[in-house]
C-alpha cells in the first residue's frame, strides 16, 4: 500500500509525517527516535496498512519538517503540538481512535502525548524506550549509566557540535553498529544532518528534568501498555515491571532476544507482537 | 506628538499583532483540549505555542479555569488563580487567558470555549457580544465628559446584574474591568516573579501608578490610552469572558481589531436571564 510523505505549515514551520493506509480506520502513529526519521518504521506501517490508518511524523530536521535554530520547537510540549496538528489534518472531526507507537525518543514522546489524548487512545506500544520518570528511576543504576555514555557527551555544550563537524560518519557507524541496526539499513541512514537536528532533541529532553511539568502528579495510563525491549539493547536495560509503577495500570513487558531497532531487526515479529497485543485487548481497526 | 491623545498607527500595529498571537495561541489549544486534560496541561501548551513564536517573556502567564472555576468558585487568594489539576470535561466551560510580550507590546487576551455549548453558555457569549457593542460608546463619553472610568465600570456592573448575572471581573485584584497596556521596556528579558504577573508588570504599575493604570469602580483621570478591556460574567456554575484591547484617542474609542474570535460569530441576544432560585 502507497506510504507517502505530507506536509502542513504548523505554528510557522513545514511539517511532515509519512501516511497511508486504509482511509477512514482508526490511527496507528508511529514515533520516531535518534538519529532516525520516520523512514524508520515503514516495514511496520507496511503490516498494518492493510486495516489502519498509519502514520509517522518526522520530527524536526527529518524528512520535510523544516528545523530551526534554538531548542524550543524540539521540547516534549512542541514536538506534541506539532503531532496533534498532524492528527487533526488526518482526523479533522477527532473521532477517531488512536494506537500510539513509540521507539527510542520516540517512545518517550508517546508517553507524554498519550497523556493528551487519552480519551481517543486505545494503546500504546513503546519499543526500547522510557517514559522520562522511568530515565530518572534510572539514575542509580550503574548498568545504565554506562550505557547511556553517549548522552552525557550530547549534553555537553560544543563539543558535540565538533565531533559531528569533524567525524560525523565515525560516529553515527559507531552508533548504528552498536546499536544492531541491521547492515541493509546503514547505508541509507548515514544522514549526519538529522544526527545534528536530532541532538537538539536530546538536549531538550534533558532540560524538561528541570521544569516543574515533569515532576507534577500524573494520573497513571487506564489504556493497554504494550513495552517491547531488546535484550541485547546497547543504550538501554530491558524494563522491570516496577519501574512502571504510577505511569500505567495495565501493563505487559515482553523482553526478546534483539538489539536496539527492534523494528528494523524482527519486523514481523514485532509485528506479531502488537498485533497479538491488540487483539487480546479487542482493540479494532 | 503625544501617543497617548493619537494613537501612532505602528503602536497599534505592534499591539494588534501581539493580540492576534495571542489569541491564535489559545484558538489552536482549545481546539486540541479533550477530556482529561488539566488547566496545567492547557497552559503548558499555550506557552509552547507562544514561545514556537518567539515570545520569551509574559505581562502575565498562562491562566486556564474550567468548570466553576470559570466563575472564581472557590477563589479565595492571588494564588488561588493558577492553574491546578482541575480536568476538562467535554460539557464544561473552559477559560484561557495570557498576555504574551511581543516585541514590547502586550497581547492580553481572556478566550471562552466550551466543547459541546449549553443554551446557557451561547447566552452568556451574546451578553457579553452586547457589552462589546457598548463599551466603545461609554468609553468615548466618559473621556468627552472626563468623568473617568468608574461611571464605564458601574454601568457595566449594572447592565450584568440587570441580565440576571454575576459580576466575576468584581473578584479580580482591584475589581478591574480593565487596565491600560503600554509598549513594556526591557521586553527581550524573561525574568520571573514570585507571583503570575512578570517584572515588566509590577515595574510598568510602580512607575505609572497603580491607579491611573486600573479600570475599576474608582477610577478617575484620563481615559485617553489603550486598554485591556475584560468583563467577565457568571452564570450558574461557569463563567465567559473576552479580553481585547480598546483604543481611546482624540479620534474616539474603538476596539484594536475585529478580527477576535468572540466577534466573529454572532450569539443570539436572549430576554433577560431568569436565574434560578
């Protein structure tokens, strides 16, 4: 089925998301991570295209979505308006459900975006993510704080910005191979200019840890979680059940044998996954 | 030539262009605002919006009241006016208000919405069209007659009351229907203040006087300027507003633009209001 990508003027600036599927279903969205766009999910969205709604939006400096200088257009909170702008020219009535699927920051956007549309949400499906509470529970693990190594170096002031300059090819293979990203996929992903607009995200995602939104009391999720985590994931320790404790009530973690892109990696069997997972929650196209 | 008695046309540009931000920013929230949401998630995306735009600093912050925190129930201090964990639901009135700082000119703007309008609330939004209507008129004689705003805030007061509702904006500090708005000093700086209103607020009101600056029940003094006009009335369990800015110069009074959501669409007038009990 035809994914292609669309674009709108939101708040001043082009954005794009990748859409397709059955016209006039319920919406799968698929939320990218770093140093990805949202080219990253369309095996997935291939599956499912046949009885969703699906889309992706590529987040700012992916794709046709124009960046801009400053952090401010790539905060939890912007990067949201932007998604509900996308929903509301796919769904302009907003009657339709919605499944909300989240990798890496992709995944933490999913948390905070399903908190604004819980009421049309039917699931939510995170991929090798974490909520940002869940990132902060983390913090006295020193398992994942060694894991996390790049972060630390991306929230450094300018020397990032040298190292892309300088080496951006070394890094990102650095990133991708370690990661697991599946050898057929590297070629096409050495796009060093989203590594850069992707940077920003971080460093934005980081500050919301000083902000008092993050720490305001949150009702936990009524709708079906779904976390899929990679074994062998290089940035992130497979979720414990606990650490999910206040974000969501009905919870199911599945741990498989798989690294980072997990959706590249086993699409079908990702594709299973979820697919198994709505069904038993009897959540229709 | 003196801004005040004139107004220069690039002021009323610069305002005008804060006030359409500001009001698109509150347009564009409302419309995504579903059940569930709290008057603090409502808010955070109102600043997102504004600062999408460059908008760094705020005469005040955001403010979202739903339900009968629209009418003030309940508000007893200055805090008390913050956003809480109060949650929309989909046949409440809700409420947004934010004074975005645009190049120095402040674009404070009142915004009522409710998602699936009551009869009563289609009523409330006609009564406070036809203060709109009014308030140019009362302001162009009470600046001709320098009698000062005062004779503007009873008449208002009683025109709401004779209607069969409340006088909300009597609750605000000062019992303000309004307050004069200057281009702010300093506005490319956001510095923060103990309270909702900004340091370019609180220096604006030292430096001119609170009370020339205030439309309230004891005004006096020229009217000449412009102001943030904002009745605010009550109905039974909700509350409506509009927040725009009114123009008063040696050529009349006359509201900055038309183009405010809350004139766009005509409401139905009613006969007067039958409160309950």
């Amino acid at each position: 089925m035809e994914i292609i990508e669309k674009t709108l003027v939101g708040r001043g600036l082009k954005t794009a998301w990748l859409d397709g599927g059955k016209r006039g279903a319920n919406i799968l969205c698929f939320l990218h991570g770093f140093p990805d766009d949202a080219k990253v999910w369309l095996p997935l969205m291939q599956h499912f295209a046949s009885d969703f709604r699906v889309i992706a939006p590529m987040i700012r400096g992916a794709g046709k979505s124009v960046s801009c200088r400053g952090l401010h257009r790539f905060t939890p909170d912007a990067i949201a308006l932007d998604v509900l702008q996308i929903l509301r020219q796919v769904d302009p009535s907003a009657k339709k459900n919605i499944i909300l699927v989240g990798h890496d920051l992709g995944g933490i956007l999913a948390w905070h975006i399903a908190r604004l549309i819980e009421d049309r949400l039917r699931a939510l499906v995170i991929i090798n993510s974490a909520d940002l509470i869940q990132v902060w529970r983390r913090k006295s693990m020193p398992r994942q704080i060694l894991k996390s190594w790049y972060v630390f170096i991306m929230w450094l002031p300018l020397i990032p910005n040298i190292l892309w300059r300088v080496a951006p090819h070394l890094l990102a293979n650095i990133g991708y191979t370690s990661g697991g990203l599946p050898q057929e996929f590297t070629a096409a992903k050495r796009n060093t200019a989203i590594l850069h607009q992707s940077m920003k995200q971080y460093r934005a995602f980081a500050l919301e840890f000083l902000r008092k939104r993050l720490w305001r009391q949150t009702a936990a999720l009524k709708v079906p979680v779904l976390a899929i985590h990679g074994k062998k994931d290089a940035f992130l320790l497979p979720a414990t059940l606990a650490e999910f404790a206040g974000l969501a009530l009905n919870i199911q973690l599945r741990v498989i044998d798989g690294n980072h892109w997990l959706q590249l990696e086993q699409t079908k069997k990702i594709y299973q996954l979820i697919e198994t997972f709505l069904k038993d929650h009897k959540v229709a196209a | 030539m003196n801004s005040d008695t004139h107004m220069n046309s690039s002021i009323e540009v610069g305002f005008r262009k804060a006030q359409r931000l500001a009001y698109d920013a509150v347009e564009c929230v409302a419309t995504e605002i579903r059940e569930g949401w709290t008057e603090f998630q409502a808010t955070d995306l109102v600043k997102t919006y504004l600062q999408d735009f460059g908008v760094r600093a705020f005469f005040h912050e955001p403010f979202a009241w739903f339900g009968d925190r629209t009418r003030f129930d309940g508000v007893k201090t200055y805090a008390d006016f913050s956003p809480t964990y109060r949650r929309f639901t989909h046949d409440t009135v809700g409420l947004l208000d934010v004074a975005p700082i645009v190049n120095g000119f402040v674009g404070d703007i009142g915004y009522s919405f409710c998602k699936s309008p009551s009869k009563e609330f289609m009523q409330a939004m006609g009564e406070l069209q036809k203060l709109r209507r009014l308030l140019p008129t009362l302001m162009n004689e009470a600046s001709l007659a320098s009698t000062g705003g005062s004779a503007v805030w009873k008449l208002i007061d009683e025109k709401i009351r004779e209607d069969g509702y409340d006088n909300i904006h009597r609750i605000y500090p000062f019992s303000v229907l309004g307050h004069r708005v200057r281009r702010l000093p300093f506005a490319a700086l956001a510095l923060r203040s103990p309270v909702p209103f900004s340091w370019h607020a609180v220096l604006s009101i030292l430096l001119k006087g609170i009370y020339p600056d205030l439309l309230g029940p004891s005004h006096h003094g020229s009217l000449k300027g412009l102001w943030a006009i904002e009745p605010h009335l009550g109905g039974d369990g909700f509350g409506v507003k509009f927040e725009e800015i009114l123009v008063v110069d040696d050529k009349g009074a006359r509201w900055l633009d038309d183009n405010v959501p809350h004139a766009r669409q005509e409401f139905a007038v009613s006969s007067r209001r039958m409160r309950a009990g």
